[in-house]
C-alpha cells in the first residue's frame, strides 16, 4: 500500500512511474472490473491543506492510487515541519489495512537521509524501497516514447535516437 522509488536527478524515476505503474494499474483496474482513481502530485509548500482531501477515498469510491512525484519537496519547499509531519501522516495511513489508498513515493536518492526524521517513514522505508540506477539505452527509448504512446501519440525514430544519443551515460541529462 505505500511504496518509495529512489533514484539521481534524471534516473527515470518520473518515466517508471509514468510510463509503467500507472499504465500496469489501470489495465489491472480494468481486468478485474473495478476502476481505480491514480492521481499524481507534486508536494509543493503546503501538502497537507492542498491534497489532504484526496488521501481518504470515500465511500463508494473506487480505489485510490497517490503517485508523489518529486517527493523531496516536502524538505526543500515545505518549510512548516508541522506541515510537512501531517501530510506524510496523511501518506502512511495508506498502509493501514483497511484502507483503499495506495501511496507511490518518488524521490531524489540524495534526500533519503532526511527521511530519518519522521519515525514512521523510517519504518515504511524499510520494507519499501526500491533505489534505480542509470537508465540503459533501451530504458531511455522506452522513457522517451512511452509517455507519448500512453497519451495516444508517436515520437519520431530519429528523434528518439538523437535523444537517446546525446543522453546516454550522463545521468541527469535526460530532464
């Protein structure tokens, strides 16, 4: 029910959840004839009083799933500690049992360690982590491209190729 994706700047962290997850939980939604909400954010300066009503599904509500990209924000932009205490509170209570809220964190590598002062991300952390590493030429394509074709369009081969090309080998590059 919650899970935490660590990678560099640029490692695809955006793309796997974008092009892959959020793909996966639908067409599985689909399969067992039950929707599924997924819906992505980005923290920003107040969370918690921006977001707080998503991370409860109501009643007769299908199931949610919570994608927090650039989930760093919560130390970089979030100054309120207060603030940024009740909105990962507000994430971990997905992994009660009951719940029908699935949390996906994605986040830069460099800021794990500051995920240290919340003892219970520190606990979920333990059991959820999954921490990527450069992307090979045939992940950035998919990066490239999987987007696009999730959204219905094509991206050119000799685009692609002149991307993939001037990205590969340099993490960080493809943003």
């Amino acid at each position: 029910r919650f899970a935490a994706v660590f990678g560099a700047s640029g490692s695809g962290k955006s793309s796997l959840l974008r092009a892959g997850l959020i793909p996966a939980v639908q067409e599985a939604a689909g399969e067992r004839g039950r929707p599924a909400v997924v819906r992505i954010l980005t923290p920003g300066e107040r969370p918690a009083a921006t977001y707080g009503h998503l991370l409860a599904p109501k009643d007769g509500e299908p199931d949610s799933w919570l994608i927090v990209d650039q989930f760093e924000e919560v130390f970089t932009i979030c100054r309120d500690r207060v603030e940024r205490t009740r909105f990962i509170d507000l994430l971990l209570a997905a992994r009660e049992p009951d719940s029908r809220l699935h949390v996906v964190i994605a986040m830069r590598a460099d800021f794990y360690g500051q995920c240290a002062d919340h003892p219970g991300l520190v606990d979920a952390l333990r059991h959820c982590g999954l921490l990527i590493g450069p992307m090979s030429a045939t992940e950035l394509r998919e990066a490239v491209t999987g987007p696009a074709a999730v959204a219905g369009l094509i991206v050119e081969r000799e685009l692609t190729a002149r991307i993939v090309e001037e990205v590969v080998d340099r993490p960080g590059a493809l943003p």
